[in-house]
C-alpha cells in the first residue's frame, strides 16, 4: 500500500468535488439553466409528479452545490478519493 497515494486521493477528491457540482450545474445561485443538473432536476420532477423529493440525489446535490459539503459528505467522498489513491496505488 502507498500511503501518499491514498492522501492524495482524499485530498484531490475532496478539493476536487465542488468544482465538479458546479461543472455539471449545481451551483451556489441554483441549477444552471440548459445544465446537466437541470436535465436530472427535470426527470427527477416527471418522476415524482411535479416537485423533486427532499432528500433525492438532485435535492442533495443542489444543497451541496448552494452551501458546500457537509462534514459527513466530506468524509464520504475523501473515503472515495482514499480509495481510488490505494486502487491507483498498485499501478505505479
């Protein structure tokens, strides 16, 4: 195991995570319009009548986009990213 490679894993995913909301649409003023983000709030609403469900991937996406990650997504995706850096880890 490479050790480096699981903490720069973690750290790239997490420095890298709100780029990537904002990238696919979720940003801190809301959806971007014409976004992929827009396209999976769109499905999200046909899917569920009309509104997008509290606690759905696209609710919990914007929320992460509009205020950041909280400290238990936080841990989530460095978990993630440790884990690609030790897979990535054997390829050196």
């Amino acid at each position: 195991m490479n050790p480096f490679a699981v903490a720069a894993g973690a750290a790239l995913a997490l420095a890298a995570a709100p780029a990537a909301l904002t990238a696919v649409g979720f940003t801190s003023g809301g959806i971007a319009a014409g976004s992929y983000a827009a396209g999976m709030m769109s499905s999200a609403a046909v899917a569920n009548g009309g509104g997008v469900a509290a606690g759905s991937l696209v609710a919990v996406l914007q929320s992460a986009g509009a205020a950041g990650l909280s400290g238990a997504t936080s841990v989530a995706v460095a978990g993630a990213g440790a884990a690609v850096g030790w897979v990535a880890g054997f390829f050196r």
